[in-house]
C-alpha cells in the first residue's frame, strides 16, 4: 500500500477483512465478497481468485472482479496448466510474488491476456496455503495508480492466508451439508424400502428401476380402474397383480388369476363367462364362468394380448357395461369385478397390425405399470439370490442359507433372458444339488451359467482405431467394477486403484451414473 498508510491501518484494515470473510460459512457468498473486498482494498482493476483442479491439474477462475465486466465473464471461460504463468509458479513454490512489469517476466503467461481480452501490467500473486497444501492463488492485476509496491505483497500474503482458511473452512461445511442431505436420502430411501418391503414382502428389489414400480404400485392400490401390467416373460407379473388385490379394498373377495394363452379358443367363453345348462353338448348343468367366480374382487387375465378378436369384443362389453352373458342365455349379470390385465407383447404394436382391438386396448391400459427385465436391475440380483435360497431351503426342507462368492459373482454376470422365473428355477436346482448345511458352490450351477468368461467386459468386434478401443474396454471395465462393488465408489476406485475424484469423472465422462 501506499507509505502514507501506517502499519496500525493496516493491521486494521487485515482484522476488518479477516473477520468479514471468517463471517461467511457459504462459498457462493463468501468468494465474491473476498474479491471485491481484495480489490478495493489494494486498489486494483482485478481481483481474481485461481483453484487448482487436482484431476486435470489446471488452474481456473472460479470468481473475479474486474472493471471491466466483460474481461469478468471470459475469464470463468479460461483454464490453463498448473504450472503455467507467474499463478503457476506460486502455486508451485509456496511463495507470493510481486511483478512490477511483465513485459521482462519470462514466467508471464500471456495466453490468458488473449483468452480474456484483459492487458496486463503488473501483477501481485500470493498462495493459498491450508492443511492440506497450496489450493490454489489470489490475484491482482494492474494497479489503478502507480504501481504495486512490497507493501501490497506484505499485506496480500498475510490476507491470503485467512483467506485460505475462509474457503477451506466453507468446503468442509458444504461437504457436511451434502452429506447430511446424502444421509437424509438414504433414510428417507431405506424408509420408503422397508414400507414396500412390509407391504410387498415377496416383491424383492430396492434398485430405481423397482422403487418406480413400488411407487407406481402405491397409486393403483385403492382405486378400482383397470390396470395393465407389462414386461418380459418371467419378470413377475401375477406377483404384481395379486399385491394390488390383497393390499387394497377388496381384499377378502376373490383373486382370480386366467392364463388366456392356455384356454383353448373353443373354451375361452364358457370359461370367461359361464354357461346354461344345454348350451352345448355335455352342458349337463348351469356353470358360472370366471368373471362371475371373481365377483366383488378382482380377474387376472394373464397374456390378453393372446386372445382372440371375438374373445375381445366379449372382453370389452365386460368392461364398458360390467355385464357378462352366459354362453346359451340372453339375459346379461351384473357383475363387480377389478380387471387387471398383463401382457409380454408390445399391445400398441398389435393394435397397429389390426391383431388387438383399439378400444380394448385403451379399456384395460387405463393404468400402465412396466416391470423391467432382470438384466435392467442388476442391482437387486444380490437380494433376490438370497431370497430365492431362503425360500428354495424352506420349501425342500434344508438348511442351505449361503452362496460362494464365486457363485455369486456369475449368477450376478449372466443375463437372465428368463428373468426372476429363470433365476428362482436356478437357485431351487443348486439348493437340491448342495448338502445340507454348506454354501451353494460353483459346481452346482448350470453349464449356461458356468460357461460365462469371468467378466462381461467384451472385445471390440469391429474395425476400430487402438485409442477407441481403449476407451470401449475402459468405460466396459468401469462399469463393471462398479457393479461388481454394487456402485460403491470408495471400493471401485480402491478397486481400480485410482482417486475417487478421477473415478466420478470417468463416471460422468462414460455417463455411467449420475451422482
């Protein structure tokens, strides 16, 4: 500063600074404030704060205060190597630095001048120090009058170290904010899966994708709307409807579940609807069908999409007038009943090949619920394993309550075009194959499972330059280290033997998860 200000000024002035940025805990309001503050204080055109990026080892600017606004907004554009310029050699030293013209400075860097339009003159540089090393340079750029002075370099040096303290202190506090509001979600998740868990006890799955299909299961409980269950063979789909009904209001009435793939089409109307005695042939006495069977509860029909077009008319008066027909009356019942349909095909398809009704088609998709296949919620596969083993054991009357790792990791790495059907049928084998008392061991698997490679991670099959299969291999590899270690970022970059910091941004870089 000047010599006309005292020592004791500016110790005051130090103590005034140094209590207004130690005030602020957020960083959104504390680096601002430390910029401008900064800059009026010395008597600069800019003020600028540099952080060093660890992973990519670059400087940037993630605030400044200029005169000139529109030098501001290009500089948060600018990142140059950390051991770049007058910034990067105090950031490498330790050391503040006071250049009175740069022109003479071969450690200038004037590629930030070109970057940012900014014209530089003088400079007054002083590290960041903290605990944990240098973070990081203030800055200040071209003395208004005159030039910087030892003073100034004495009196920034002194300022960056409270600084320092400033943001190391508000990162440590936005660290516990993200994890306390981490934690809050995690519970409010754990709460969210032990309620479906008490309320679905045999639907196993805590991943996304299944806490969407909870959530959905929540909002169709209650209501008496049709609902329509979709997803691949295997994937649970009576499981779905039956824990529509017996959790909601129609509980103590019937729960009738159809196969409409296995009715002969000669059957399908007496069966759906019944039939007076001396409709047909051997027709000895009056049988209610299904739908009456149902009454006050609800009717599964499983696989609609393979009904007829005659048994879909049948099925949409059922639904637009809650009237039924019995084969040989002419009388039409009343009848009160929950239609919940399932299908493995794609209905919107069928209807556009004129193979389902259109108006049928909306009548039971009033409600979609989509179950995804297994290889979709990889996830859960550790919790269905142990679900299926507890349940296998019960059922034949053994103990066998584990599974090998190695096991484990190849029923976690096949695809499962079965899905959970496929996975249950697996597990009731080896459950029968293991003695008594001792963990399911690899030998006990099936050859399909057994003839896996040890990792899912493929080689490229096609034409393709070295670095893009690098690349293929790596985000291959991430991905299924990070499986492996159920998306444990801790364990997957101890894994990988990399910084968890380089591991979230292979994440993001592969857009391998969101975090």
């Amino acid at each position: 500063m000047a010599d006309a200000v005292s020592s004791a000024e500016r110790f005051s002035r130090l103590f005034d600074l140094s209590r207004a940025f130690t005030a602020h805990i957020e960083l959104e309001e504390l680096l601002p404030l430390v910029m401008s503050k900064t800059q009026e204080a010395l008597e600069a055109e800019n003020c600028s704060l540099l952080l060093l990026d660890e992973n990519r080892q670059e400087l940037f600017f993630p605030v400044t205060s200029d005169v000139r606004p529109e030098v501001e907004e290009q500089l948060k554009e600018v990142r140059f190597p950390a051991d770049k310029g007058i910034a990067g050699w105090v950031l490498q030293h330790g050391e503040a630095a006071l250049v009175p013209d740069v022109t003479r400075d071969t450690r200038f860097y004037p590629e930030v001048d070109r970057q940012s339009g900014a014209r530089t003159r003088d400079l007054l540089y002083a590290p960041l120090r903290t605990r944990y090393g240098v973070i990081g340079v203030i800055g200040l750029r071209n003395k208004r009058e005159g030039a910087f002075s030892q003073e100034d370099l004495e009196f920034l040096d002194i300022l960056a170290g409270t600084v320092a303290i400033a943001i190391e202190n508000a990162r440590l506090y936005q660290q516990v904010r993200q994890s306390e509001a981490q934690l809050k979600e995690e519970v409010t998740i754990l709460k969210r899966e032990r309620a479906h868990q008490e309320r679905f006890p045999e639907i196993v799955g805590s991943g996304d994708a299944m806490l969407q299909v909870f959530s959905k299961m929540e909002s169709a409980i209650a209501p008496s709307f049709p609902v329509l269950v979709d997803g691949e063979t295997g994937t649970g789909k009576e499981l779905i409807a039956r824990a529509l009904h017996y959790n909601g209001p129609r509980k103590a009435r019937p729960f009738v579940a159809v196969n409409c793939g296995a009715l002969p089409e000669t059957l399908v109307e007496s069966e759906l609807f019944g039939y007076r005695r001396g409709a047909f042939s051997g027709a000895m006495t009056d049988k209610p069908g299904l739908f009456e069977a149902a009454s006050g509860g609800t009717i599964f029909l499983d696989e609609v999409g393979e009904t007829s077009l005659a048994t879909q008319v049948k099925l949409l008066r059922v639904l637009q007038e809650g009237e039924i027909r019995r084969l040989g009356e002419t009388q039409s019942r009343r009848v009160d009943v929950r239609v919940i349909s399932a299908t493995n095909k794609n209905l919107a398809d069928e209807v556009r090949q004129k193979r389902f009704r259109e108006d049928l088609y909306y009548r039971i998709n009033v409600f979609l619920i989509t179950l995804p296949p297994l290889r979709a919620r990889r996830e859960d596969l550790p919790l269905l394993i142990t679900y299926f083993i507890r349940k296998c054991s019960a059922k034949q009357g053994k103990k066998v309550e584990e599974i090998t790792q190695k096991a484990l990791e190849l029923l976690c790495q096949y695809p499962w075009p079965g899905n959970v059907r496929e996975l249950e049928n697996e597990l009731e084998r080896a459950v029968a194959l293991t003695p008594e008392g001792q963990p399911i061991p690899v030998e006990y698997l099936s050859e399909r499972i057994m003839d896996q490679r040890s990792l899912r991670v493929p080689l490229p099959t096609q034409s393709t330059s070295l670095r893009k299969a690098r690349l293929a291999f790596e985000q291959e590899f991430v991905s299924e280290m990070l499986f492996l270690n159920q998306g444990n970022a801790v364990k997957t970059a101890k894994t990988l033997g990399i910084s968890r910091q380089m591991l979230q941004k292979k994440i993001k870089d592969y857009g391998l998860r969101a975090k």
